[in-house]
C-alpha cells in the first residue's frame, strides 16, 4: 500500500512537472527579442533601440517620427496585451476577448461611441500628427509580431491579436478619461438622485465646504452655517450597508523655484495615483532625435503604451508633472418629453466564436441618453468632444522653459490636469491643461436643456496661470487650487477633501531650501494629521469605559501618529471613521440603494457633515441608539467585528502594513489565483493611506515617483510600481519593483546598457 502511493504521489509530481515545462516552454517561445537588427519600411533612417538593467527602452533616431516607431516597437514587444485591454476598453470592446462576461461592462462604454470619435478626430489631427501616428503603429505591429508566437495571454484565451491602428492610440487616451472623470459623471448622477428623493437641503448638507481648502493663492470658499437636513420619512435600517469609498484618481505634484535649491534650478516631484496592476501602467522610455531644425533633443520619463509621447519627464531644460484637476467638465441634461428629440442606434458587440450581441443606444443632440428616476437625461461631457484628444502633449519634449511650456499648454488635449512646469532656469509655474468646456455656470445638479450653453462645442481658452509665486512655492493634490472666485467659473468635478494638500503645502512651507532627498522624504510622508481629531474622539470615548478597553487604549496610545507597518492603533482610529460614517448615513445609503444608487461618489464629501453631526448630536439621526455614545460605540463594535472576520480575533495582528498591504496583482491573477506566483508582484506590508502624501490602498496608489532638476538630471528620481515587461518569464518583468516598494530613489536617467537591436530602412 506505501510502495502505491509512494509511486502515485512520484507520478503526480512527475506530470505537474512536466505540465509546468511545457507551460514555461510555450511561454518562453513568446518572449521577445532584445538583441539583433532589423528592418521596416516606416523609418527614414537608421535607428537603435537599447534596453538597460532595468529594461528601460533608450531609442536613438534621426528624427520623431523615426523615434515614434522605435517606441511603438518596444511597446509592442514588452505591453501590447496591456495596450489592447486599455484600447478595448474605451470602445467597449472587451466582449470580443472576454465574452457574455464582459457584455454589460461593454454596454455601459459603449455608451460614450469612443471609437467613432476616435476615427473623426484622427481625421482632423495635423499631417504630421496623423504620420507620427501611422509610424507608432506600424512599430507597435511589428514589434508585437517579432516573436512569431501569440502572447501567453492570447494564448490562455484562445484568441487573436488584432492589429493596432492609429485612431487606437486615441483610445487609449479615452481610456485614462474613464479613469480620471468617471467620478465626475458619478458624483453629479448620485447627487441629482440625492434631490430627487431627500431633497436640496440633504445635497447641501453632503457637498458643504470643509476646512480642508489650500488653494494656490490662500483663498477660501466661504463655510456658511448649513442645516442639519431632518430625515423625514427615511426608513430605518437594522442593516448597515458599506459605503464604498471610491479611489481618488489624480496625484500629488509640487515644484519649489530656484532659489529654494543649491543649484539655482527649479525642482519638482510628481507622483501619479492610479489603479495599480502587473504589469505597471507607465513605461520608462528615453527618445534621443533631432528636430527638423537639426537640434538635438534627449527627453527622459514615462509613456502609456498604446501612446508616442512622454506623459512625465524632463528634457533637462524642463520638467512637467500632472496632477487630475477634477475642474467640472460634465453636465447631465434633462430633456423635455414634449420638445427635445431622442433616437435610438443599434450597437453589435462581437463576441468569441463570430457570436454578436445586439442592444439599442439612445441619444440626443446633447449627448447619450440614461433614465435616472424615470426621467431622461443626456451626459454633456468633454469627452465627447472633438477638442477632447489630440497630440499635443508631445510638444513640451522640445520646450526650453517655463514659458514655453505654457504657451504649449495652450495647445495639449487630454482629460483636464493640473500642470507643474520647471526649468533650469529657476522658473516654476502652473496651469490647468487640458480640454475645459467654455461653457461658463457649471452645475451640481442637472441643467434643464432650455439652458444648454453652447460653450459645450468650444474649448476654453481663459485658463488661470500661477508662475513665480512670492514665497516661491506651488503645489497640487487633486483638491481645489483655483482660487474661490475662479471656483464659481470651474466648478467641483469630484475634488479630493484637500488634506492632503494642506500637508503638503505646509511641508513645504516649513523649510526653505530643499534636495532631491526632502521631495522623497516628502512623497513617503504618512503622518495622520487628518485623523488626528478622530484619534482623540476614539480616545475619549473609551477612556470612559477603561476597565473594559484597556488594551485598545494601550494601541491608541501608541498608534504614532502614522499610517506605519506596525502601528494597531492607525487601524483602530481608521476602520472607525469608516464605519462612523456608515452608521451615521446609513439611512441615506440604504434609501439610494432602493433605487440602485449609492453615497459612495459622494463619501469624500462627508467629513464636515460627520462632524456637524457628532458636535450637534441631532436626536433624529440617532436612529435606534439610546444617545450617541451608544452609537459610535457600536460603530467601533462593528469595526472591531470586521476586522476580526477579515483579520483574525487577535488585535495583535492588526498592524496597518498587513491589514492594507500592497498587492499588486496581474488582471488574470484575479481570476485564477493559481496563477498570482507567476504573474503578481511580491506582496508588501502598507506604508501610507488615502488622506496623507503617501498614498496606499491595496491596489491602488502612487503609480510612479518622479523628482528632477532640470540641468541637473544625473541626481533625478523615476521609480515605478512595475518592472518594463508584461511577460512573466522576462527578465524585466519585476525589475524596478523592490526599489520603487522599499521607496529607493530609482535614477530616472538609463544606466548601463544590456541590449541593443539596431534599424534600417527597408525601401
């Protein structure tokens, strides 16, 4: 019987052997080549394109277009599935990949008809813009067949690569759209069905200004005493409903003038929070070309893949980081039953197997059609428009300083950003950049179609600028930097509370003269100074029943201040806010979610209105509870319960870096966990949360940190949460990872060189 199942057992770990090498042969046969040369009909020159250590992609060509191409290639190689997903995405596209799966997600993007803009704004874009183009796709295609076998992905799904196109790297600029303003549509939808069912005081009460205001120029928007909105005929609910806090997609940037470095150079640091996946969203690229002039150009940072330009970097005369500026560019529209057309189109989906799903879209002059509450409304949106994407953002690699770059502001399309811009020179400046509707009374609530304004068909060209400030120092953090009066021109498009703003812009203010080192030191700062006030309310309250919480006291006392690794007491304070907020308004949740809505586009308004609640202790939003100890005393219960069915019973494990620790997952991952050896990155304790410079959730946080001085880029920083490669047997496919966890200053500039394919022209 042991000699059986001693040859079972062998035989088992035989066959899951020889499956693993054939997975990793089949895997390996795809894996592209990094050394060598070759040919294509869309360069006019010979070029090179150079891998480091790090697999960052160096391209030396004669010219952008040639340029273009060398970085389509190397895209194609390293991240044409990522590319695919995010092209596939905007058009709503991904039935055809994933099928019946993904058809109500595609539905819901189909909604925005993405790809035909796409194909009418490519045909509107310069000649030049529309060649560069046709030279980056042409070398993501090429780059992408190199290997001559799919990639392990089309593999796994059975399906083809289809080729990239020039309206795709359009796509993938609408991608980021659904990325950075999705929350904007969101937060006006929830807030018109807020009115629609509580009424305009319960919208006043949500959407209060707080204190947490640091505009650029110091100004504030004027707190007015609001009423505590009586609940009414609010049922009540023994059940308490999460309310999910949605991620704030957007950035910290900061800049400090020349006379705040040794070096006379202005200095900035930018670090982008997105969604965080495997393989990493950004891809380092060095172009070196000449412009048509015959000047030399090297310009050193990151790139999407799927697009030719430079998103953040520096050309040593100048460097440029964005934050999202979350200004309102979405207006829901109610339409007339009685005067306002509709019309319906019919959308295919194609799915695997030449399947089709067909469904009915409806639209209006205005804009795509959704019923919210019965009643019809159209989404205005800039993003529907034809100044919504274009190609400018590759004309600051060829700017010389501040200046110029704002004057090339002027001229770049994409989902509007705060834009922080310095230069060798000393110079530091902001601007919003990016595709504003001209309209000029933005709104909260819907806009009845009587007042549609025509400024929706044009861009706005009357941007604020703030260059050289007196105390020589800018800084943006997704919250409010418009000052109060350019606020009513603006609008709120989801803006972030402003704590973490306020941090930042009293670091700064706190020291005068700043390196590299202090920009690092700052975009890991994780002091708690916003729940600060919520410790001590927590603290309070359990002092008075010591004997029974004695032990959490002792974690309270010791929390440090601090979203650490170790610190039990950060979690305590933090889950208890959380389930604070979500017993407090768990009336309101439970009525929208009636109805399928939800307070979650609403919930990083709801700081002042808690506390307006706690301070005043209205008897009506008691609820159940006999006063108001009881309550929050029941959401630090069921905070504690959480946690213990997530985390286990011991407290001791509580520990912040565990409880929100950094797993950075592949998409596939997700879905079949057998596979997270092979593609996810090491797990990571936590280090920061959502209300600090050093912002962490789970899957989501600083997509990438850069600090440069331009003129002195030998001491510049670029670290990403990823290595270069999608392919899990590369050798770049964590590399990079370790240093950008460990929060290393990782060079932005390429180091030695490992791998070399060289170009000709093929006539």
């Amino acid at each position: 019987m042991l000699t059986w199942l001693r040859r079972t057992i062998a035989t088992l770990v035989l066959l899951a052997l020889a499956a693993s090498a054939v997975v990793y042969g089949i895997l390996s046969l795809s894996l592209p080549a990094l050394d060598g040369q070759g040919q294509s009909t869309a360069i006019s020159a010979p070029l090179t394109l150079e891998r480091d250590a790090l697999g960052q992609s160096v391209i030396t060509a004669q010219n952008r277009d040639d340029a273009a191409y060398a970085l389509g290639f190397a895209h194609g190689q390293d991240r044409f599935f990522q590319m695919d997903l995010l092209r596939r995405n905007a058009a709503g596209e991904l039935s055809e990949l994933f099928g019946d799966a993904a058809i109500e997600l595609d539905k819901g993007l189909r909604f925005h008809q993405f790809r035909a803009l796409s194909q009418r704004i490519l045909q509107q874009l310069p000649k030049s813009d529309q060649t560069l183009l046709s030279r980056y796709s042409q070398g993501v295609n090429e780059g992408q067949a190199q290997s001559g076998v799919k990639g392990f992905e089309y593999l796994l799904l059975g399906a083809d690569a289809r080729p990239w196109q020039p309206e795709d790297s359009l796509l993938v600029i609408f991608s980021m759209y659904l990325d950075l303003q999705a929350s904007t549509l969101k937060r006006d939808e929830s807030l018109i069905l807020v009115e629609s069912l509580l009424g305009k005081e319960m919208v006043d009460f949500i959407i209060q200004p707080s204190n947490y205001q640091a505009a650029l120029d110091g100004s504030e928007v004027r707190i007015n005493d609001v009423l505590i909105p009586k609940l009414g005929d609010i049922a009540q609910f023994d059940v308490w409903r999460k309310i999910e806090e949605l991620p704030i997609y957007g950035s910290n940037n900061w800049a400090v003038t020349g006379g705040h470095t040794d070096t006379g150079a202005a200095m900035l640091s930018d670090d982008m929070h997105l969604g965080l996946n495997a393989p990493a969203i950004w891809y380092r690229a060095q172009l070196n070309y000449n412009t048509a002039a015959g000047n030399p150009v090297q310009v050193s940072g990151v790139t999407l893949p799927g697009a030719p330009a430079i998103v953040v970097g520096s050309n040593d005369h100048i460097a440029w980081g964005f934050t999202n500026g979350y200004l309102d560019t979405a207006d829901w529209i109610k339409l007339d039953p009685h005067s306002d057309k509709t019309w319906q189109v019919t959308e295919v989906l194609r799915l695997p197997g030449d399947q089709r799903h067909e469904f009915a879209l409806t639209l209006s002059d205005y804009g795509p059609v959704k019923h919210i509450q019965g009643e019809a409304y159209a989404l205005s949106w800039v993003a529907h428009r034809n100044y919504a994407v274009n190609l400018g953002l590759t004309g600051l690699e060829q700017t010389m300083s501040v200046d110029d770059a704002l004057q090339q502001a002027e001229h770049i399309a994409i989902p509007v950003q705060n834009m922080v811009v310095v230069d060798a020179s000393g110079n530091a400046a902001w601007r919003p950049t990016g595709a504003v509707p001209a309209r000029k009374t933005p709104s909260d609530l819907a806009v009845i179609s009587q007042d549609y304004s025509a400024g929706w068909q044009r861009n706005e060209v009357d941007r604020p600028v703030v260059k050289n400030p007196a105390d020589g120092k800018i800084w943006t953090a997704n919250s409010r930097v418009v000052s109060a009066q350019q606020h009513q021109r603006f609008g709120d498009g989801g803006y972030a509370l402003g704590a973490r703003a306020q941090q930042i812009r009293d670091r700064l203010k706190a020291q005068s003269q700043f390196n590299e080192a202090d920009f690092m030191r700052l975009q890991l700062d994780n002091e708690a100074r916003f729940l600060m006030p919520w410790h001590q309310l927590l603290s309070e309250l359990l002092e008075s029943r010591k004997a029974y919480y004695s032990r959490d006291l002792t974690y309270l006392a010791d929390w440090q201040a601090c979203a650490c690794p170790d610190s039990i007491g950060y979690t305590l304070v933090r889950r208890f806010r959380d389930q604070t907020i979500d017993v407090l308004f768990s009336p309101v949740e439970n009525t929208l979610q009636q109805v399928d809505g939800s307070l979650s586009p609403l919930k990083r308004y709801l700081e002042p209105a808690v506390w307006q609640l706690i301070s005043q202790q209205p008897s009506q939003w008691l609820q159940n509870y006999s006063d108001w100890d009881a309550l929050l005393l029941a959401a630090y219960e069921a905070a504690k319960a959480q946690l213990r069915e997530s985390e286990g019973s011991d407290m001791a494990a509580w520990q912040w870096g565990r409880v929100n620790q950094l797993e950075v997952k592949h998409p596939f991952s997700r879905q079949i966990p057998l596979l997270s050896g092979l593609l996810d990155m090491p797990v990571v304790p936590g280090f920061g949360d959502s209300y600090m410079p050093a912002v962490q959730k789970p899957a989501f946080g600083a997509s990438q940190r850069f600090i440069a001085q331009p003129g002195h880029l030998d001491k510049a920083i670029m670290s990403v949460a990823g290595g270069q490669s999608g392919h899990p047997l590369s050798p770049f496919y964590r590399a990079g990872f370790s240093g950008y966890a460990q929060g290393e200053a990782v060079p932005l500039l390429p180091g030695k060189i490992s791998h070399r394919i060289t170009f000709t022209p093929m006539n």
